[in-house]
C-alpha cells in the first residue's frame, strides 16, 4: 500500500514556545528544521530535495508547497524595504525622493536575492511547527525515489 504524500501521519497540534523557537533558529542559520543538520543547500538559490541527515523532503511530497515561502519571502522583503526607508526618512532632514524612487527598487532586488533561502527553510519550519515529522514519515521520505508522487518512476526489471 502506498501513502498519500500529503499526510503527514500527524494531525496539527499546538506547539510549544521551545518547540517552535528550535525549529525557526534553525532555519535562520540555514540547518534542517527538523534535525538541526544538513546540508540543506545545493546553491544560494537552490535546496536540496532532502536533508542530507534526516531524509525529510523539503517540499514535502506537496507540488505547491512553494507558495508559502513566497508570502513568507514577500512579507520579508516588504518590512525590509519599509525599514530602509523609516531610517532614510529619519537620517535626512530633506525627503531624497530621486535616491528612494530609484533606490528602493534596488534594496527590494538585493532583499529578494538575501532572503530566498531563508523563507524556504522557515515556511518549512513553519509547516513542522503545525505538522510535526512522524518516524513513519521519515522513513517513507527516505524511501520514496521521485520528487511527488506524480511523477513516475523508472519500472524495477
């Protein structure tokens, strides 16, 4: 028998305070979630299918499980960009609207570049915040050869 992908064997629970500052801090220094290891990149902007540790798939099995980290790397960037133009705003007695109209545009280009792996990682923490790995699901992670259960894999002769 073969299970889903998207169940993760466990239902939401409420975490807590300790559980849930664990697995951000270690999705802030760029380590597994999960485990604390890694590795967890294969380039600044490209993550592992795995976790070179644990063996718990990054996406999860789940084809749009991407769009979290792009509202969690989109919320970043704009509070980013809102702090660089408090401090300007507040560093300046006259408003440089030339260097802020052409300037923020680039600070939210650099931003989007900085934080990239950063959301992944911390929409995944967020995700094991709600929906902690089970030992089943590990396992069942690191046995299963594709991606998402869509993708078919190469018949066993």
């Amino acid at each position: 028998m073969r299970r889903d992908e998207m169940d993760s064997g466990s239902g939401l629970e409420v975490p807590s305070l300790g559980r849930t500052a664990r697995l951000f801090g270690r999705a802030l220094v760029l380590r597994c979630p999960n485990c604390g290891e890694g590795p967890v990149l294969d380039g600044w902007f490209k993550l592992r299918v795995k976790c070179g540790t644990c063996g718990l798939r990054f996406q999860r099995g789940e084809h749009d499980y991407f769009v979290g980290s792009m509202m969690i790397l989109f919320v970043m960037v704009g509070l980013f960009t809102y702090a660089v133009l408090f401090v300007m705003l507040l560093a300046t007695d006259a408003t440089p609207w030339d260097l802020l109209e052409n300037g923020l545009p680039v600070v939210a280009i650099l931003a989007i570049l900085a934080f990239f792996p950063f959301a992944k990682l911390l929409w995944l923490a967020f995700d094991l915040m709600l929906r902690p790995a089970t030992p089943g699901e590990l396992e069942w992670h690191r046995e299963a050869g594709a991606e998402f259960s869509s993708e078919r894999e190469a018949p066993r002769r």
